[in-house]
C-alpha cells in the first residue's frame, strides 16, 4: 500500500511539472498579447478620476505638447494656441455623458464658443455636432476617462458606444482607435486635461513670471522691495525688470492659487480681507483663506499674447491699477471685474 501510494505521489508531481512547463511554454509564446490584455485590463480598472462638472478646460496632447483639442469647420484637431479664436475652439465645458448620466467617469465636451454642440465621432473621426436631442446623438458624445496610458496625470478618453476605442491625434487630426500596444499609440492616445477657467493655462508660463498690466505695459512689483507687509504697486514701463520684488509664481491651492513672490516666498493677499474696494499688499506669508487665493481668467489676446482678468476668490472681484494709471500707482481689490484695459494683465517670462 505505501509502494502504491508513492508511486500515485510521484505521478501527481510529474503531472503538475509537465502541466506547469506547458504554461511557461506558452506565456512566453503569447507574452506579447498577454501584456498587451494586462495592460488595457489594468488601465481600465484603475481607480476613478473625480469629474468636475462644469469646468472649462483644455485638452492637451501628450506627444506634441503645447497642441490643444480643437474644433475646426466642425472637425476635430489638434494645434497650438495663438490667437483668441484658437482659444475658444479649444475650449470645452466638462459635463456629465449625455447618453449615460449616472455612470461613473463618463463625460462630454460642450463647446464654449458653439453653445450646445459637442465633440462626437462618426466613421471613426472626431467632429463637433449640434445635439439634436436623439439618443443616438448623446451615446455618440459620450466617452469616459480614465487613467492615461502615459502614466502621470495623463488622460485617455475611450469612446461609450466603442468599448477600447480611444480618442487619438494622427497627423494632428482627432480619430478614434482600437486600443493597441505601441509607445506611438499610447502617447497619441495621452492627454492632459487643464482647468482653463481657473488656473489659467498657459502653455508658455514658466516657474516664475512677471505681471504686466496691459493699459499702461508697467509690471508690478512689492513696493521697495519690503520683505515685511507692504503694496503691492505698477511700476513704471522702464522698471519691468525681473528682480525679485517683482517674479511671481502661482502655487495651486484648494479653491485656487496663491500668488508668491520670489523675493520673499510670501504671497499677494486683500488688505484687511475686505470685501469692497481696498489695496493688494504683500505679507511674508501664506494663508489658507480665501483673501489669498486668486483665478486667472483668459479674456483676450493683446499684441499676440494672452490677457488675464486676476479674480479674488472670497468676492469674484477683479485686481486693477487704481485709476487706470500710467504711472506709480497702488494695485487694488475691486468687487467686480470690468472689460477696461486697467483690469487686464498678462503673464511674462522673466526678461
């Protein structure tokens, strides 16, 4: 009986040796397709991106950077952003998915500048459409996001109605598909998503920059380069220097951005936390309240650049130059934000 039943034990373990090289041996035939299935199955499990509803944003391309998603003739594409009229093709209101509302990280892109039209695909290529109500309309603009196949804080946007189509740029044009296993594919496929409304993008903004009112072409600066509590003042057109009173750099915050200044590491806040007219001083510190925290927001080009409203986030009000100056003059908190050239600013690199 125990002679049996050695013997039944080393059958069983010569069995299950085979059995085990049989898979070795076909893992490493199929290797390449069996990555390719982990890959897509690890990416389309990953945890969920939170949506903001509501946010306009823009779509950059993860392999030509500084090309945004854009509408052109109703077509979908790719570029870079050099006038207004690029920025406003470029620019989409995030929404819950049309065609399936209560599932998670679906989404739409609504066009700011065309009001109830959305990206779609047809025949495989990305176009924007009218919603003309049908519900072959809403599953077409219905897409979800998930983790990017570039890692990082990518997206890839697959379609609803096309399980593993994905949106992607070829030749700067926008088609979907499938889902293939290639370093090309995978950063064509890539996206980064920018909260154009809030942090105020802009794709040539370096690590630290300097404000130019647009009115007058003076930059502003800590008035006598105070290291304590101080105005922040324009200075004249001939002192738009980068010394560093007057770089600036903005740190993302919850509900917006501080903005510091390089000579001290401090930030911009209202004086007083004011909620009606009063002046933008310096303090050589940092707080987590609304007085201190500002929105860009893109209103324009001027001479080929991009113009910001700076809004404070605990009124909505606007930053200006008091009294439309040309000269020296205090920056100020307005509880409003006007279309008049002394509440425009726009963003320099260090000069």
């Amino acid at each position: 009986m125990i002679r049996y039943t050695n013997w039944l034990n080393r059958m069983l373990r010569n069995s299950l040796l085979r059995i085990l090289a049989l898979h070795i041996t076909t893992l490493k035939k199929w290797g390449r397709s069996l990555f390719a299935f982990i890959l897509a199955s690890v990416l389309l499990t990953s945890p969920a991106i939170a949506i903001e509803e509501g946010d306009i944003i823009l779509i950059e391309s993860v392999s030509i950077p500084n090309h945004f998603v854009r509408h052109r003739n109703y077509q979908g594409f790719i570029t870079p952003i050099v006038s207004a009229t690029d920025r406003k093709d470029s620019s989409f209101v995030l929404t819950r998915s049309l065609g399936y509302p209560s599932e998670r990280n679906t989404i739409s892109f609504e066009s700011i500048n065309f009001p109830d039209h959305y990206l779609t695909h047809r025949n495989d290529d990305i176009r924007l459409e009218r919603n003309d109500g049908s519900s072959q309309f809403q599953i077409a603009a219905s897409f979800r996001r998930i983790p990017g196949f570039r890692g990082g804080s990518t997206s890839s946007i697959e379609a609803m109605s096309r399980p593993r189509y994905y949106i992607r740029q070829q030749n700067s044009a926008l088609i979907l598909e499938p889902l293939r296993n290639t370093s090309l594919y995978r950063g064509d496929a890539s996206f980064t998503l920018h909260q154009a409304n809030e942090q105020g993008f802009n794709p040539q903004q370096q690590d630290y920059f300097r404000i130019q009112a647009v009115h007058s072409n003076a930059c502003l600066g800590v008035a006598g380069a105070s290291r304590g509590r101080a105005d922040i003042v324009q200075a004249p057109a001939q002192n738009c220097a980068s010394s560093l009173n007057m770089l600036f750099t903005l740190d993302r915050v919850n509900g917006g951005n501080w903005i510091r200044t390089k000579h001290t590491d401090g930030c911009l806040g209202v004086a007083g936390g004011k909620r009606d007219r009063s002046p933008i001083v310096h303090v050589p510190r940092c707080d987590d309240v609304d007085t201190f925290k500002y929105n860009l927001q893109a209103v324009g080009i001027h001479n080929g650049q991009q113009t910001y409203n700076i809004k404070v986030r605990h009124t909505g009000g606007c930053i200006a130059i008091a009294g439309a100056s040309l000269d020296r003059a205090q920056v100020v908190h307005v509880p409003r934000c006007d279309n008049t050239e002394n509440f425009k600013f726009k963003l320099l690199p260090p000069g």
